[in-house]
C-alpha cells in the first residue's frame, strides 16, 4: 500500500491529469471571448475533473496512513457486543450501481453525439469518405480547433474523456463510501446503547466509559477522514450543483430524436439521483453521530455518572464532513443547496440570450466540412 511517484499507476494518473488541463485550455482558447456562464461548461467539466485527479494523487499520499487507523479502530466493531453490519454487502451494491448507471449515461452520450452527426449529415447532405474521422474531428472539436488532425490525437482525447467522465462519476461515488463506512459504525455504537437501555439491565460508569472511548475514537476518525476529504467534498457540491443548473436551464430545449431526448432524460435523472446519493449518504455522517446522544436522554437519573456526562458532552457534538470549512454536510443543508441552485439559475437566465446559439439541437449553417 505504500505509495511511489515512480509507478504504472501514477504515470497513467499524470498523463490523465496532463490531458485534463490541455482540454481546459484548448477549450477556453477555442471560445475566446465567446466565453459565458453557459458555454463554460466544457472548461469547467474538464477543470474539475483533472483538480479531483491531483486531489486524489494527494489523498494517495496519505491513504496508507488513514487505512491503518481506520482498521484499527473498527477492530472493536467486527466482534461482540456489536451486531453484525452488511457494510461490505452495501458497499458493492452502491459501488456497482452507480458504475453501471456512470457506463449507461456515457454509452448514451456517444449514442447522443452520433445522432447529432448523422442529423448533421443529412441536413448539409454531406458525403463522408472516412467515417471514423468525421467522428473524431466532429467529436473533439475543441482539439482540432488548434491542432490537425491526427488519429493518435483522436485516440488520446478519447482516453481523456474517458477518463474525466470516470473521475466526474467516482467523485461522489468515493464520498458515498467513505461516508457510509463511518456512519455505520456510529449506528453500531448506537445499537449497542439502544440494546442496554432496553435490556432493563443498569448501567455502569464502565459500561459508559466504554462507550465514550470508542465514540471518540470514532470522531477522531471521522475527523481524519475529513480533512483528507473535504477538497474533494467541496468540488463535488460545487461541481453537481452547476451542472444541475445547466441541464434545468437546457430542459426547454426541443431534442431533435427519440435518442437525444432519452439522453437528455436519462443523464438529467443520472445527475439529480447521483447528487442526492452523495449528500444523503454524506449527511449520515452528522445525523448517526448524533444518535448516541438521543438515546443518552433516555438513561435514568439514578445511572447518571460522570462518564454518562462526559460522553453527553462528546456527543452532542458530533461528528460532520466538510467542504474545506466552508460548510459543513447535514442535512439542514438541503435548503441551502436549493437555495443556491435557485440563485444559480437566475444568474445563468440573464446570459440565456447570449449563449443560445451555443446550445443550439438544430443545424444552422452547412459550411464546407473539411480538415486541415
């Protein structure tokens, strides 16, 4: 698990992250002054996702180091008194899903760009002697904007993509994980407390010294966890929240076929469900800390000790995950997330005019098609 610069891995992830940003400058030298709070999109898209690779690269830095305290504090949790959890079982339910939905959404995005093609070719009544050129070219425009054309080009921008749309979807995906990994352990130590209280049997000023122990070794984690995280926890609130935006801003638009409108549908629906996914599962964090000190109202006052108080204390502040201190995930902050998407869309509404023709589902001109 040791890290090395030198290595298969990391040379792909620098090549992948070079690629990134190339396709952010290219893009933003091929809009020029054209650029707007619209067509920025490409840009950003590729900005955001090479960011989250270097995030990463510095998270696998580290990684070695979190995974050792992460398994030595959940080795109290695999064994009794703790119930058995599916974590694993709901891990690779939640991993597999949304991988196969990402793989959907991206075959379905290729399916889009080659009706748009095909429509193209039929409207300007074009003929096309090389197929997978006129793919390519048509594709990665941005690219052949500044540069000719060349297949080992072409190739490389389809591996970035590829990757990007990877990086784009494995970003919420990995917060969804690691948040449910912590908050199944809190709901564990909350069973553990719910079980006793039930179980008319007293409490101990052991029993909840115990408790208050493996509580803050929990926080403790949760907040390790966080501070290695809340870049990318960030990044993903900001980035799903523009591009939520953007597809509600182009929901009017007419879509020329049946397969751009189930694009369309499908990637809209991906989208919403993958970001509610991530800040559900990331706002467990805060709401099953907090399960601990709901049941502590329950205890007797005859049980009450200093150990109750102190772990009374501990609890009832929690634990959270953040983006970078300037918020923090809950689920209080639902309101603030529909809050600024609602801003967001007036913004962008007062560019509409502007950018429409860049956001255009019909053809209007056939100039010359060709390749320098």
């Amino acid at each position: 698990m040791t890290f090395r610069t030198v290595s298969v891995t990391c040379v792909v992830s620098a090549i992948s992250i070079f690629g990134g940003y190339a396709m952010l400058l290219l893009s933003l030298v091929r809009l020029g002054r054209d650029l707007n709070a619209i067509n920025v999109a490409e840009p950003i898209f590729f900005g955001i996702c090479a960011t989250s690779l270097v995030i990463f690269w510095q998270l696998a830095k580290q990684w070695q180091a979190i995974a050792v305290a992460w398994s030595r504090t959940e080795r109290t949790f695999v064994r009794y008194p703790f119930h058995k959890s599916n974590l694993k079982r709901k891990i690779r339910f939640v991993a597999a899903a949304l991988l196969l939905m990402a793989l959907a959404e991206h075959l379905l995005f290729v399916a889009n760009n080659v009706s748009y093609m095909l429509k193209e070719i039929d409207y300007c009544n074009w003929t096309i002697p090389d197929p997978v050129m006129f793919f390519f070219a048509k594709t990665f425009t941005t690219t052949f904007h500044t540069f000719a054309y060349s297949l080992p080009i072409a190739i490389y921008n389809e591996y970035i993509v590829i990757s990007m749309t990877f990086v784009w979807n494995f970003v919420d995906l990995f917060i969804m994980l690691i948040s449910i990994g912590i908050a199944a352990r809190f709901d564990q130590l909350r069973d553990r407390v719910f079980d006793r209280i039930n179980s008319r049997t007293p409490t101990t000023e052991h029993f909840w010294e115990q408790i208050r122990i493996q509580y803050v070794a929990l926080c403790e984690l949760a907040g390790t966890i966080n501070r290695a995280i809340n870049k990318l926890v960030f990044v993903s609130y900001a980035n799903d929240t523009y591009y939520i935006v953007l597809q509600i801003m182009n929901a009017n638009q007419e879509q020329p076929s049946v397969v751009n409108k189930v694009y369309f549908c499908y990637s809209f629906a991906y989208l919403l469900l993958r970001t509610f996914l991530m800040f559900w599962y990331s706002a467990q964090v805060e709401h099953t800390s907090h399960g601990t000190f709901r049941l502590i109202q329950q205890v007797p006052t005859a049980e009450y000790c200093d150990e109750l108080q102190r772990l009374q204390m501990y609890s009832k502040c929690g634990a959270s995950l953040n983006g970078m201190g300037v918020f923090s995930v809950s689920k209080r902050i639902g309101l603030t997330l529909t809050g600024t998407i609602i801003t967001y869309e007036l913004v962008l509404l007062s560019y509409r005019e502007g950018s429409s023709d860049q956001h255009s589902t019909t053809v209007s001109s056939c100039e010359p098609w060709h390749l320098t």
